[in-house]
C-alpha cells in the first residue's frame, strides 16, 4: 500500500482515504500460545501457535508458525505449518511450509519449500468462513497435493 501524507493534518492515509494503520511487530523473541488478530499488517518475527488472522501476514525468516492462518497477503520466509487462506501466499526462497493452502495467487521462489495440498479458488472470501470449532468450511475449487523444493 502506497502512503500519501495529508496537506491538513500529520496523519498518512492509504487508498481511498482509509487511515493506514501501523504494523503491528512480534518480535523474536515472543513466543504466543493463542490467537493473533490483526486489523492492519502483522510482522511475525518470534513463534505463535494458534489461528494468526492480517490484513498482510509476514513471517520472518527466523519465525516459527503453527496453526490457521488467515489474510489477504501471505509472506512466509520462515517455517509454517497448517492451514493458509490468502488471496495472495508467496512462499520465500528461505520458507520452509508444510501446509494446505487455499489462495486465488500462489508464488514459490526458487529455494522455497512447501509441501501440502494447494486448492486454488477464484475468490478465498467463502473460504475463511470459519465454523464455530475452528474448522474451515468447506470450499470449491481446484486441489492438487504439491511437494516442491526449490
């Protein structure tokens, strides 16, 4: 998101005039047994396990995931395991992610490693509808089961 500074005020906006928030940053050394939820972008430098909902989710190349994730963009360059559901999931050169990933845009740079079940959908809207016990609903779209080191 580009950031334009406001002639009247000291306040940066984003598009369309949405106040953009700050990212929010967990650091290495925070270790969270829990949820994450974050209305903005959420950098992850530390480990959490338990269900991470971003606007934009990056994992740190030192960050230890484990879990649901759910968010527009995903950026993983450290280790996930679980479940994605992103519009956007780029896999980083040093990732390693063994999850099943729900997404209407994949990227897996060279060095990358993911293993898992890839679903491929038009929009991940109906898909991060979540039932009450924290299971995904069921989606349509396009499986395939993928192991790829880069």
């Amino acid at each position: 998101m580009l950031l334009r500074k406001d002639r009247n005020s000291r306040a940066f906006f984003g598009r369309r005039g949405e106040r953009a928030t700050t990212p929010s940053l967990l650091s290495a050394d925070v270790k969270i047994d829990g949820d994450v939820i974050a209305g903005g972008d959420l950098f992850i430098g530390g480990a959490v396990k338990g269900r991470v909902v971003a606007r934009q989710l990056t994992v740190g190349e030192n960050a230890v995931v484990t879990g649901i994730v759910e968010a527009e963009i995903a950026v993983i360059a450290g280790t996930l395991t679980g479940k994605i559901t992103a519009k956007v999931v780029t896999i980083k050169r040093t990732a390693m992610v063994s999850a099943d990933i729900t997404h209407t845009s994949l990227v897996i740079e060279p060095g990358g490693t993911f293993e898992g079940f890839s679903r491929h959908v038009a929009s991940t809207e109906s898909s991060m509808t979540t039932i009450e016990d924290g299971e995904e609903a069921p989606t349509t779209g396009t499986v395939a089961a993928l192991s790829h080191v880069g």
